[in-house]
C-alpha cells in the first residue's frame, strides 16, 4: 500500500523534471533551435540531441538520475549492478519489501524507453514507475542501463539487454554474482517489458529467446508497451500527423542504423518480416497503446500482425483512453496510470498461474 505522507524525495526530482520537461512545450525544441545556429552543429535530432563538429553529442533531455535506495512511499529496495565493464552496460534492481529469503517471485527484466538516444536506468521517472510496479506486482526487476545512439548505433542496445538477460540467467542455478537474484528470482516465470524503445527491444529480446533459448529459465510472457516503431509508408492516423513529427522519427533511425536502406528495416518495423515475428520465444505478448499516441496505430498493427503471423501463442490489446505515449512516466498520478499497473499485475498473475 502506497503511503500518502509528504511527497519522497524522488517524487519532488521526478516532478522537477516534467517541470522543466513540458514548461517548453513538452520538449526542449526551443534550446534545440537557438543551438542549431551554431556554426559547429552538424546534426539535429529535435527534441532528443545535437552532434557538434568535434563528435560531441548533447541531449536535451533525460540526463537527470537519481541513486538507488529504499523507496519511500512503496518500501521497494533498489541497488545499482555492472553487467559488462568494458561496454559499461549495467543494471538497477528492485526487490518488494515483501520479499524473504527462501520465497521466490516472478522476475521482469525491464528495458527504458527514450528513442534509443534519452534516458536511463537511472533516470527518476524509471525510479518511481518501476517501484511501484515491482510493489503492486510483487516482482523482481532488473532494469537494464544500455548503451544509446548515436555514439552506439544498433544492435549495441540490442546486444546489451541480451547480455543482461544472459547474465541474470545464469543464476537461475542459485550461485550467481547477485545475491538478490540468487535468494529473490523465480526462473520459472520470466517477463520481458519496455515502453517506447524499450518497446521495441523487448520486442527483439523475445525473438532472441525464440531462436537462442535460455538453459534455467523460462520466459511466460512479454509486455510490449506504446512501442516505438516506423515504417516506409505511413498507417492509421499517421498520414494526419506534421510532416515534422514524421521527420523526429526518421532523423533517430537515420542515427541508430547508419547504413540504412529502408524505414522497412525489420528492427524499425516487424511487419517487413512475418516470418521471423512468428518465432516469438513466448507464449503470451501484452500490447499496451495509448489513445491520444502517434504510434498508437503502429501498436494496433503489431497485434493484428502477431495474431495473423503464424506464431504459435496469445496476443493481448489493452488500450489506455485520453493519454498519450509514455504517460506513465510523466504523469504518474492520472487514473490511467492505475489502470495499467493493474493490467500488468494481471498479466504476471496469469502467466505465472500458466504451466
């Protein structure tokens, strides 16, 4: 139960944030355009970054973080973890106050959102999103930290969470590194779930576990949530948007694929590949969309193509009324919010209740 004693800490960072967030008009345009005239700019992603003529990348926002700790409204407790040194890909946990040694709870490894390019696993928003899903679902969370473009472009995010998901696997045998995944995580009721790009990943992760299972573990369900994909022709609702809105998108996958050919790319849109979305390595998928998103009909799609593609399990639409994308990170306290947590407690009910 969610205390309603004087906001924590993070609650006032995380508030500061959307403060300065959407005060400019929901993004930092403003400081990206008085910053495109500069002589040494020679790349623009507006909204997301800049790349200045000496390789220097700035974003423009979600650089903000915030320590891991015990969260003062849910009790969840959270510790920061290195999974790779060398690519300085590591992870934040979260365990429910719950928790005792000896009972074992569903594990979710979790994957941010932020167009590949934004964000962390340390940002506030994650902190306190994911404290109180791994409170009101009663589950572990490994929430993976990966490399970002443009210094990274894909697959090193992609690599990152499989190596992040490889190495919570190996302690499904109980002798791992991580005393809290060794005592607390159920290997036999896994979940993958990311929002945006971290959409998208899970997405990809799930394929991975389809065609490289994983010894010790096994993987009940994936949450695919406002996930941020794209396309060559536009679909839905797209076709009304600002040509550019259209252009945000392309410049970011300009970026996380260099030597790109077509905006069909499977990793941009699974659609290109039907075959190879079929080869899910789950038997559930939970595609979450929000109504007032401009990707909301890129997440119809994807259902409609999950459920015609030949895969052998169950897909799942929820859909959240009057919000747009991510809302749940920035507007933590609308009712919409509610209603999605208890979707994915339901979902991780139901999957773990699965043989």
């Amino acid at each position: 139960m969610e205390s309603d004693s004087k906001p924590s800490e993070a609650q006032l960072l995380h508030d500061f944030v959307c403060f300065k967030v959407f005060a400019d008009g929901h993004s930092s345009d403003t400081e990206s355009s008085r910053d495109d005239e500069g002589e040494d700019i020679v790349f623009t992603a507006p909204s997301y970054f800049q790349i200045r003529k000496d390789g220097r990348v700035e974003r423009f926002r979600g650089n903000e973080t915030i320590p891991p700790g015990t969260d003062d409204r849910t009790g969840v407790r959270s510790k920061d973890v290195v999974i790779s040194p060398d690519n300085k890909v590591g992870a934040r946990l979260y365990i429910p106050k719950e928790a005792d040694f000896g009972e074992k709870l569903p594990l979710l490894v979790h994957f941010h959102g932020g167009g590949f390019c934004l964000f962390s696993a340390w940002h506030p928003w994650y902190y306190l999103y994911l404290s109180r899903l791994a409170s009101q679902a009663k589950v572990v969370i490994v929430s993976v930290d990966y490399r970002l473009v443009p210094e990274h472009p894909l697959p090193a995010a992609y690599d990152d969470c499989w190596a992040a998901i490889k190495w919570a696997a190996a302690h499904s045998t109980g002798d791992g590194p991580e005393p809290w995944l060794n005592e607390f995580a159920d290997y036999g009721n896994v979940f993958f779930a990311g929002e945006s790009a971290g959409g998208n990943i899970a997405h990809q992760m799930a394929l991975r576990a389809g065609t490289n299972p994983l010894p010790g573990i096994k993987l009940k369900g994936v949450i695919i949530d406002v996930p941020f994909f794209f396309g060559a022709e536009s679909i839905g609702k797209e076709s009304g948007l600002p040509e550019t809105e259209r252009e945000k998108g392309e410049k970011i996958w300009l970026k996380a694929i260099p030597d790109l050919k077509t905006l069909d790319h499977p990793w941009i849109n699974p659609l290109a590949d039907l075959e190879k979305m079929s080869k899910m390595g789950c038997k559930r998928v939970l595609v979450h969309v929000a109504e007032v998103d401009s990707l909301r009909d890129r997440g119809v799609a994807y259902y409609e193509a999950l459920r015609g593609c030949g895969w052998s399990g169950r897909a799942e639409l929820f859909e959240s009324r009057g919000v747009g994308h991510a809302f749940q990170l920035f507007n933590p306290k609308c009712q919409q919010v509610e209603e999605l947590l208890k979707k994915y407690v339901e979902f991780i009910n139901e999957g773990v209740r699965d043989a």
